[in-house]
C-alpha cells in the first residue's frame, strides 16, 4: 500500500481521533480532573477509535492484521506516547496555567502522531 495513501488515511483518522481526544480532555479538566488524568482519559477515548479505524481502512493490506498481537503492540505504544504526551502537557501547565496546556495539546499530539506513524506502519499492524 503506498506511502502516500497510508498517510492520507492516517491524518485524516487521526484528525477525527484528536478531535474527541482533545474535547474529552478540555471537558474533563474545565470540570475539576487533573490536566493528567484528562490527558489519558482524552487518549483512551481517541485510541480505541484509532485502532479499529486504523486497522481496518490505514494499515489494512496483506502483510497486515489486526487481532491481540496488533492489539498488545497497540497499547504498549499507547502507553509510551501517552506518558510522553501526559509529561509534557502537565509540565506546561505546571508551568503556564490550564489553559495553556488546553493551547500545547495539539502541537504534542502532532509530534507523537509522527512517531506513531512510524511504528504502526512498521511495527503495530504486522502480521
């Protein structure tokens, strides 16, 4: 499956999965959450999303799959970038305020997509 095609999918799926990530995440912490524990529960409701959309339409060809191994794969990358993506979140708010850390998200969250990328091409989705 080409590059550009993966790509394309994988923006736009992932477009979708930040938009309920970063909504569950404003919400949360707008009513009293921690910045931290809105992050992973943002994170949570945007990868169960992604996995199955990825899965299915992104990284779906032959060499690929989507059963418990991608799953296991799946959540241990899940767990890296979200701690990454939870340190740094609440660094700038500790930082600069909950807003800010409302305003950082989207350029965290690109930054780790990239890396995402990579390893689910390459990694998360192989048979």
């Amino acid at each position: 499956m080409s590059l550009l095609r993966q790509g394309s999918h994988y923006v736009a799926i992932g477009l979708l999965q930040y938009l309920v990530d970063w909504g569950v995440m404003v919400t949360l912490s707008h009513f009293g959450l921690s910045v931290e524990l809105a992050n992973v529960a943002g994170r949570v409701s945007g990868a169960v999303l992604g996995f199955w959309l990825n899965g299915r339409i992104t990284f779906a060809n032959p060499a690929s799959a989507l059963g418990p191994r991608q799953l296991r794969r799946f959540v241990l990358l899940w767990l890296v970038m979200t701690a990454m993506s939870t340190w740094a979140i609440g660094g700038v708010e500790a930082a600069a305020g909950l807003r800010w850390a409302w305003a950082a998200k989207p350029g965290v969250e690109l930054l780790l997509a990239g890396i995402s990328f990579i390893v689910s091409r390459h990694w998360v989705y192989r048979r």
